[in-house]
C-alpha cells in the first residue's frame, strides 16, 4: 500500500496483533465484527493464546515480523515499557513495515513512539481505548460506549478516526505534544480513583460497616455525576462548607488509624479548597481558615 492511497482505505484490512491480551484480543474482534479480519497474532502466555484461540478464531500464531508480513494493519497492543523497544526490534530484524499501518494502544505515547518504522514507510497510529478491560468477553459490547484517544499524522488523521467509528467507538483527536498530559489525566481520575474508593471503604469497615460498598455506592454514583454534569458547582461536604473543625477532626482520626493516607487526604483537600475558592464557592476568610489546618 503506498502512502498516496491512505485516504481511501481498503473495504477490507488483513489485520494482525502483537500481544493479544485483555486490550488486543478485544480490539481485534472488534475490528473482525466491522468486516476486516485477523490473520495472525503474536503472543507469549498461554493466556495470551486461548485468548486469541477463542476471540481471534482465524488468526494464526507467528513471530512478529511474520505477523507484520501477514497484514495491512498491526496492532501493537503491549505495555508501554514494551512498545519502544518492541518497534525498534521490528526494524532492527528487518520486518516488512513499510506501506503497513502500526497502531499502538498506549495512552502515554503519541505517533512519536513510532519514529523508527514511520522512518522506514510504516504508518504510524496511536489508538488509546479509554476504558478499563477486564478479560471478560463484555469488554467488546462496552466498546460501544468509549472513546479513544486518536494521535496520528495529519494524513492518517481520517484512517484512525474512522478505524475507532468502525469499532463503534467515538474517536477524540488529541495533539501529540498534549499527549503525556492527556494521559495523566485519565490516570489521576480513574486509577487514583480505585485508590480513593478502596481507602474510604477500609476506613468504613473499621468504622464498624458490614458492607461498605453498599453505604458507598449511592454516594460514589452521585458524586461521580454531579462532578461529571456540573464540574466544581457538584461539590459537597466539609471543605466547601468551611468546616474547619471537622476537616481537623478527619485528620487527628486518619492519623490513628490509617497514617499512610493523611498526605493524600490533606494534599487532595487543598487542592479541593483552591479550585472552590476559585470557582466562587468558597468565600476567602474560609479558604485561610481551611489553609492553615491543612498545613499538616
């Protein structure tokens, strides 16, 4: 495939996967439910392989640069520590990359993780799902809900973005130099959150809770939609009300019975407090006041 003919994208692609895991088994049958096909995957665990035995039924086991030699589209769909090196010893080994497209998974990485094959004629794609996939065969219906992340030369722009619109998915252009920011910030909402979640349920079971999940849910669910539907102006609780005291209070009580998350707690209540202050919802003489508790 010559790089003049990307805008009009084959009715069909032979499709490939390097590392079938929780990420590349699904995407792979997705793209297989849109009418392409996979041909060949690469994979190392026996997990690895009874996923693709069972998602990718038509997909042969080869060594990478087989897989690379088998397809128009692979996919790269391995750690992000893995992907570097991955795509260095694909060109080092002389695997056939040019005309092929190269889509990686990673959140962190742009296109630019790619440099050395787009170097050789390789069409560079970053393709992040933003979604947590579980190895559970209902990752593939909850791509209907996602969006990806899509950074990709300019020319490639309408081949990724229609890639992500065939798994049925919403693609969202992300610039490749906003690409390690945009990333920080799903990890800082979704994993810190899990985080988060795992804490106040511990604490509650020390608190004498039988089922803290049960307590937390209704709350959690709110509090995850105001903040979605209405941003700052969904806040609750101590910090927007000015309460001193009882933020003090959570302190002194963290302190005994779980010292390890006071520097959270403290650090994520500041920042509670500016964005508050800054949004109008918290008057000044309560944001000094809140200020100078948090100092601990």
């Amino acid at each position: 495939m010559e790089t003049t003919e990307v805008t009009r994208r084959p009715a069909r692609l032979a499709v490939g996967v390097i590392g079938p895991g929780r990420v590349g088994s699904v995407l792979g049958a997705a793209l297989e439910r849109a009418g392409h096909r996979v041909v060949a995957a690469s994979a190392v665990s026996d997990a690895s392989r009874e996923r693709v035995a069972g998602r990718l039924p038509h997909a042969v086991l080869l060594e990478p640069a087989d897989v690379v030699d088998a397809a128009d589209l692979v996919l790269l769909t391995v750690p992000d520590d893995a992907l570097a090196p991955l795509v260095r010893g694909l060109v080092d080994t002389g695997a056939p990359v040019a005309g092929t497209f190269l889509a990686h998974t990673s959140g962190s990485h742009g296109h630019g993780v790619l440099a050395p094959a787009t170097a050789v004629g390789a069409l560079p794609l970053a393709l992040h799902p933003v979604m947590t996939f579980t190895g559970r065969d209902e990752d593939l219906d909850r791509l209907a809900n996602a969006s990806f992340g899509v950074t990709a030369p300019d020319v490639l722009r309408p081949i990724a973005e229609a890639l992500v619109v065939e798994m049925g998915a919403e693609p969202v252009w992300i610039p490749e130099e906003h690409r390690t920011l945009y990333h920080a910030a799903l990890a800082g909402g979704a994993n810190h959150m899990v985080t988060l979640v795992a804490e106040s349920a511990a604490l509650l079971a020390q608190a004498g809770v039988d089922d803290p999940g049960r307590m937390l849910a209704p709350l959690l669910g709110a509090a995850l939609d105001n903040a979605l539907r209405l941003g700052m102006d969904g806040l609750s609780g101590p910090v927007l009300r000015g309460d001193t005291e009882t933020v003090a209070g959570h302190i002194a009580e963290l302190r005994e019975h779980s010292p390890e998350s006071v520097p959270a707690y403290v650090a994520l209540a500041r920042l509670t407090a500016d964005r508050a202050l800054a949004a109008g919802l918290l008057k000044p003489h309560d944001a000094e006041r809140l200020l100078d508790v948090l100092q601990a």
